[in-house]
C-alpha cells in the first residue's frame, strides 16, 4: 500500500463520519452527501499521491466533499426542490444552504452526535438505526453491514434505502437533542452500540465465535460518544462495559477456536490496560449516583475480570451488584446470569430453584444459555442424567459452531450412555 | 412547516369513553388549536356505524377487522417529526390504555397546505 493510500484508508476510519456529517449539513440529503464524500475519498487517493498528505485531511475532505454537494445541487436546482430535505431546525430554520467556511469543520465536533443521533431516532426500527449506523457513521460498504447483521446485502440494501426514506419523508430532524430529552434518545444510541458490540463478540451463528471488526467499531464509537458527551455517567458506562469485556477478547476462545469458560482463562492473557481504564470509568459512575444499567453492567464484568483467580471472585459482592442492575432494568436475562454468582455464594441447589423459576418465563423459552446454565447446576449436583438432557437442551437452541463445540464436550462428560 | 395526520386507535370494546375522558379530548384539540398547530380535527361515530366498499361488495362494519380502530383523526402543522410526536404523546388516548396514536406525514391535501 503507498503512503496515500495509507492515509486515505486511516482517515476513512477515522474521519468518515464527521466529513459526513459536515457534508450532510450542506446537502441536506443523506444520499448525495454520501455520494461526495465517497468521490472526496476517491479523489484524495490521487490528489495526497501528487501533492502529500494535507495538514488536517479531514477538513481537506469536507472542503471537497462540500464543494460536489454545492456543485451536483446548483446542477439539480430545479430536480432537488422537488426532493423532502433533511430537516434542521433551530440554528438555521429553513434559509437554503450556503457555503460555509470549511475551515470551521474541524472545529465543530458535535457535527457527528447529530448523524448518531438521526441514525438511532426512535422512530427507526431497532434493526434499521443499527444498520444506518454502521453504513453512515462508520462508513462500513452496504455488503459489509449486510454479512456483519447476517442479512443478504439485497435485504440490507433495501432495509437502508427505506430508513432513509422515511428520514427524508417523515422529516426525523438532523439534531442532537435538547438536554431534556437526552434520557429519552440516549438509550437508543447506546443500546445500537452495545448491540454492535454484541453482534461482533458472539456471532449467532457461522464458524468463528467472535467477529472483532465489529467489535472494534463498537469500541470506537463507544469512544468517539464519550468524548463527545462526557457528562452522561452511562455512555461512560458503556464504554467501561465494552472496555471490561473486550479485555478478555483474546482469551475467550481456545487455540483451536473452542470457547473456554471463564474459569479456564488465562487470566495473564488479560488487557490490563483496558481493564484499568474501565475501572476508572466505574468509579466515576458509581460516585455519580444512581448509576445506569451499563455502569452496573461494567461494574459486574470489571469484578468478575479484577479476582486474581475464578476461586477468589468476590461472589457475594456480584449477587449485590446484580440485584442493583435488576432494580434498573427487570430483565430475565439478568436474573439468568445472576443465578450464576448465587450458585457460588450460596450452592448450586439455591441456584437451581432460581433457574427452574425462570425457565416458565415466556421471554427465555427460546434462550440457549438457560438450559446451558441448567446444565451446569446440574452437572456440579451430581444428576448427570438430568445435565445431559439440559446440555442436548441447549444445543438445540444454539447455531455459534464454537458454542456448540463447548457444549458437545460438556455432554460428553455427563452423558453415560454410549 | 409540513403536516402530519395524526390518527386516533381505540378498543371500542372498551366501552363508550367516559364524560371525563370527552373533555380531556376537547381540552387537548383546544390546546392545538390555541398553539396554532391544528388544521383541522373530526372525531367519528361508532365503528358500527361505519360501511365498507370492496369491489362490488358492500359489508357492515370497518373496512379492516381489528381489534384496535379509528375512532377520529386530526391534521396539524408541525416543523419535524419531532414536534410532532411531542403533539402525539399528549393526546390522552395515548395514555387510556384502550389504544394510542399514529403520526403520518401528510404527503398532499387539496386545498393544498398553506
């Protein structure tokens, strides 16, 4: 790769989303600000070759990624008007758009909250504002988001082009919202971060459990939202939950790509550094009052990653955090995971009443880690008959190769018939 | 300013609204209208009032069987779609219990739109 090419992809990373959004202010329109700036990228591949990479590529591509806006909407005048606009109210009502000075664009960086935050508008199907997301903030191509969400990339093509459509249509405006309404909007950012995340963490189905580009962009934007709004304790929350459980991202599979439990790990494998930066982050949520569901959700993957060994996990202190978490956010899945620290605590049959509790609720009836969990309790009484049955359970309800491999070796160690 | 039809769902199973439940409908078209937002309201007779044409075949009843069906609708002007579901959500049968709103945005309307 030559040094432009290099640079041109580095900034595509990085940049993409705030050229974007400074192109999307000027057009007004997501599809031809994506078209400029897709052509300002083609065009720095030669222009950095000729004449070096610029000072401050980003502001070399909004100049030039604005200048085609203002171009293709001169040429289009008469076609254009007839097009809905993306709204922006407030600061600039509805006055056409005019050239502004590019040398402001790297000195606005709330430009990019306003594209997440039109991207996860709550008027947008969850499915639909993830994928918005990946394809407008994170510059991912439309066939990659498709194979990332594992839909067909006809699917995700269409599933985009409606988005937008009703974007445009249904005027969602392009701001970020007022303080007032940031408790109402800001859930449905991070929760497509975390799904993000998620999705790149444990892939559901296919031949790799993790899928770490995804992962990564996760982690990126989780970055990007907390420098961008970093007085909301839960986007640091957020932040600190990825950081705390990316940290054990190298050790959560064997060398022949078979999952290990996290009692298995080699804990000296462990990203101290991200651990100690999520650390860090907790504190403060946790000194801020009433701290959210990703700060407890951080706090539970910090304690369980701080123990010097499984053994030595402070299991009583967990159970207290996840009944924290569960006050916020009352979801079966919680009350699952919780089972796992009471059955340290207080013993697997305490456990297991618990999990047998659970598995009448309608919400886990399809949920794979239930009858896995199921399994275990079952498995450590010592009613191997009964764990085998759970673990046959949950491999039907499971397509993650690596899960079903872990799965398959805990069967056979309980299953006594041949 | 563009304009957004927002259409009113209720359970008529859930019987008549109560006189309280009236007023508090009259009190929010008035606010619309006292905020200049309102283009126009009507709120509609009984669901067994109603008569569907299909083709050549006329039935008793709404045209779509479902629980939940229109009960009224009102057209307001609104600068995006978030002033307009800040209108939406304070339209009391969001919270009855016995149905909620649909925000559309209006694509034509003859008379044309101010």
């Amino acid at each position: 790769m030559t040094d432009a090419a290099r640079a041109v992809a580095d900034a595509h990373r990085r940049e993409w989303a705030l050229v974007l959004a400074a192109t999307v202010r000027v057009a007004r329109d997501l599809d031809l600000a994506e078209e400029c700036v897709q052509e300002a990228y083609a065009a720095a591949l030669t222009a950095w070759a000729r004449d070096g990479t610029p000072a401050n590529p980003a502001a070399w591509l909004t100049t030039t990624a604005r200048r085609r806006a203002m171009d293709a909407m001169r040429r289009e005048a008469t076609f254009r008007s007839r097009l809905p606009l993306l709204v922006e109210p407030a600061e600039t009502g509805y006055e056409p758009a005019t050239d502004p000075p590019p040398e402001q664009t790297d000195a606005v960086p709330d430009e990019r909250l306003r594209l997440v935050f039109t991207c996860c508008h709550p008027a947008l199907a969850p499915e639909a504002r993830l994928a918005l997301t990946l394809r407008l903030v994170c510059g991912l191509p439309t066939a990659d988001v498709a194979r990332a969400l594992l839909v067909s990339e006809q699917t995700m093509a269409a599933r985009i082009t409606r988005a937008k459509k009703k974007i445009a249509t249904a005027r969602i405006p392009y701001r970020v919202p007022r303080p007032a309404e940031l408790p109402d909007r800001l859930p449905a950012v991070l929760g497509v971060v975390h799904l993000l995340y998620t999705a790149g963490h444990t892939a559901p189905s296919g031949p790799t459990l993790l899928r770490t580009d995804a992962a990564d962009r996760a982690l990126h934007l989780a970055r990007t939202l907390r420098a961008l709004m970093p007085d909301e304790p839960e986007v640091g929350g957020l932040l600190a939950l990825l950081l705390a459980t990316d940290a054990r991202r190298a050790t959560r599979t064997g060398p022949d790509g078979g999952l290990l439990r996290l009692e298995d790990q080699d804990r000296s494998r462990w990203d101290r550094a991200a651990l100690a930066e999520a650390h860090e982050l907790i504190v403060a949520g946790l000194r801020a009052g009433r701290p959210g569901r990703y700060t407890l959700q951080a706090a539970i993957a910090a304690l369980y990653a701080e123990a010097p060994t499984y053994d030595e996990t402070d299991w009583q202190q967990l159970v207290t955090l996840y009944d924290r978490l569960l006050a916020v956010w009352p979801s079966p899945v919680v009350a699952l995971n919780r089972t796992v620290p009471v059955s340290m605590a207080s013993g697997p049959a305490v456990a297991l009443a618990l999990v047998d509790e659970l598995a009448a609720d309608p919400r886990l009836a399809r949920y794979p880690y239930l009858p896995a969990v199921r399994a275990d309790l079952l498995r450590r009484l010592d009613r191997p008959a009964e764990a085998a049955l759970a673990y046959r359970d949950a491999l039907a309800r499971t397509d993650n190769d690596a899960e079903r491999g872990f799965l398959a070796a805990r069967l056979a160690e309980v299953d006594i018939e041949p | 300013m563009a304009q957004y039809a927002i259409l009113i769902f209720d359970d008529p199973t859930a019987g008549d609204y109560t006189a309280g439940q009236l007023a508090e409908s009259k009190q929010h078209a008035e606010d619309i209208v006292d905020s200049g937002a309102m283009v126009s309201a009507y709120a509609l007779a009984a669901p067994e009032t109603a008569t569907s044409l299909r083709g050549d075949v006329v039935t008793d009843g709404p045209f779509v069987d479902t629980k939940e069906v229109v009960a009224g609708f009102c057209v307001i002007e609104a600068p995006d779609l978030d002033a307009a579901l800040a209108v939406a959500r304070d339209n009391p049968a969001v919270r009855w219990g016995r149905g909620g709103v649909e925000v559309r945005p209006v694509a034509g309307s003859i008379p044309p739109a101010r």
